[in-house]
C-alpha cells in the first residue's frame, strides 16, 4: 500500500490507500442534491485528463469595486482523487471557494493547502450534484510506500453488480454513466456502420442510443454480451467487463471488445426478468416472490450525453468527421434525445 506525502515538506496527506480504476461517473454532475464519495475509503484513482492543457487563470481587473475571475473546470494530467475522509493535515484556502451554491465545486482551482508549508495540494470537491472527491495535485504530491496488505486483485469471477434504479425510482447515475461511456467506445468500434443488438437488457440500455446515433440500413454489425461466465456469441463487437481496480478490459472475447464498467455489466449479464408475482401459497415455477420488490424506474432508460461527450473527447475519436459531428451535437444539447 502507499500514501502520498506534500512534494514540499514531507508531511503525510492521505491515509494508507489502494488504486483503483477511474470511474465513468468521475467528473458527472447529477441532480442538485448532495451526492456521496466518487471513491470507496482507502482507495485511490488516477485521471489521465482529456488531453487539453490546463493553465490557472489570472483574475480579471475589478469592475465597480468586484473582482472578476475568469473559472477553468479541467485539472492537469494524472491528478489522483481519493474520498474526502482519506485526506490528512490539509487546511483550507480561503480565497479559492466562492461561486458554489452548497459546497465547492473547484472551478477556482486547488483550495486546500499542506499544514505543514502552506503549499498548495489538492482541490476538493463537495457542491450539490458533484461527487464528492478530492484530487491531489499531480506536481505537488509524491507516493510514499507504507506497511500494509497487498492489496488483492479481484478475480473476473468475482465482479460485483450495481443496481440500476434507485429506491426513489430514478436511475443510477453510476448506470447513465457507464452506458454513456460504454456508447463512445461502441461508436468509434462501429465505423459508423449500423449496429443490431439482440431483445433483452442490453438493447433496453443501448438500442434507444445506436438507432438516434447509428445510420440504419446495410452493412451491420452485431453487438452481444461476453465475459466470465457468459458463453462467446456470434458477434462483431463484445459488451465485455472493465476490472474495477485495474481497468483492465476482459481479454477473452473473439470479438472486437467494447469495454463496459464491470458493476453495470454483471448486472446486464446476470439480470433475472422473471416477473413478481404475489402469491398465498406455493409459488408457480419460473416465477420469484421478493420483498419488498425492487424498485423500478420511473422513465426510459437515458445515457448521460455530458459523459458520452467526454468519452470520445477522451479517446482521441473527434479527428473522425463523422464522430466529430456526433460529438459535437451532443456537447451542444446534452439533455437532448437520445439521452434526454
């Protein structure tokens, strides 16, 4: 295990944590309420950036008495974000943290400094609708190694699965997330060919998408799932598992592999669709009783376009003319159909 320590000082930040991978939902602005911890406790992740350099800006000249300052939202290249309750010995910096409404949401750049030196090194994030994280500055921290466990790498067998509504009806962010996501590597793996997807959970979550998207007609290629404990279909393109500590993409598929974030695929391919029926006495087979039921959603299914957006700016797609277009319709209306 490790921790990371001020590049100034020395002094220990973080508690002993482990890597995980970065999640799709990383960076998602959901809702107005207040959103839990992006990361598990003890665990820590890297953003690679989406590839556009990041410079602090210089504030504006005072208008009538007010500053002006000019907002960025993109961090530098390889932050690390861990959950809030990891960080240690950090004080605030007062004058980065106006402009949210119930929280910080960083747009003044990093606004917590080492106790120690009074360096800044990281930036937290907290506001309404924002995951809660904080991300250590890349330059201003340094991995420190520390006695503890190995940390233990999950076996493919083992992925566990994300609910996709939540009990108040609504759908998980994590799932608009990691369908989003999921749909910008499946446009650049379809080259603009039109895609077909089986009847089952996997075209309630992407057919709605692939047909607002896709062109329709011939040639076709087909999209199955595939991973651990699934049987290897006959398909062009493969729904496979993303490792949850190691981002690893599930190596087994003959097909061309579109990854998907590990919890949102096990429940795709372990979903039980039999119905709930209730029942006085013996139950009828085929049929299950659970209580209380689990919550269904309320509203069609939607990807977040935001993280769709992203994605591809992530993976370079957007030099394709006709990636770029669909790019640049869903940046400029995210809520839009087919994710809104």
């Amino acid at each position: 295990m490790l921790a990371f320590a001020c590049a100034g000082c020395g002094a220990v930040l973080t508690a002993k944590v482990s890597r995980v991978e970065l999640p799709d939902h990383a960076g998602q602005k959901y809702g107005h309420d207040l959103v839990p911890a992006l990361l598990e406790p003890g665990t820590y992740t890297v953003d690679p950036g989406n590839g556009r350099p990041w410079r602090p800006e210089t504030p504006e000249p005072e208008e009538g008495g007010v500053r002006l300052q000019t907002i960025h939202l993109d961090g530098p290249p390889g932050r690390i974000g861990l959950a809030p309750g990891d960080v240690r010995g950090t004080v605030v910096l007062t004058d980065r943290l106006g402009g949210c409404c119930c929280g910080w949401d960083g747009r003044y750049g990093p606004n917590l400094a080492c106790a120690g030196c009074g360096g800044a090194v990281a930036t937290r994030v907290d506001d309404c609708g924002c995951w809660q994280v904080v991300w250590l500055e890349p330059g201003a921290v340094r991995p420190v190694a520390v006695e503890g466990p190995v940390q233990r790498v999950m076996d493919w067998t083992e992925l566990p699965g994300t609910p996709p509504v939540e009990p108040a009806g609504c759908w998980s962010p994590v799932w608009e997330a990691g369908i989003a996501a999921a749909l910008a590597h499946l446009m650049v793996a379809s080259e603009g060919r039109r895609v077909t997807v089986p009847d089952g959970p996997v075209a309630r979550a992407f057919r709605p998408a692939i047909d607002g998207l896709l062109p329709r007609g011939l040639p076709e290629r087909r999209l199955a799932l595939a991973g651990p404990g699934v049987p290897d279909p006959v398909a062009d393109l493969a729904l496979v598992p993303r490792h949850p500590q190691t981002g690893a993409v599930w190596p087994g598929a003959t097909a061309a592999a579109v990854p998907l974030a590990a919890g949102v695929w096990a429940r795709l391919a372990f979903a039980d669709d039999r119905r709930l029926l209730l029942a006085s006495s013996r139950l009828p087979d085929g049929v299950r009783r659970d209580d209380p039921p689990p919550p269904l959603p309320r509203l069609p299914f939607r990807p977040d376009g935001r993280v769709f957006a992203g994605t591809l700016e992530r993976l370079g797609a957007t030099r394709e003319p006709w990636l770029r277009r669909i790019h640049d319709r869903v940046r400029d209306v995210p809520f839009e159909p087919p994710f809104g």
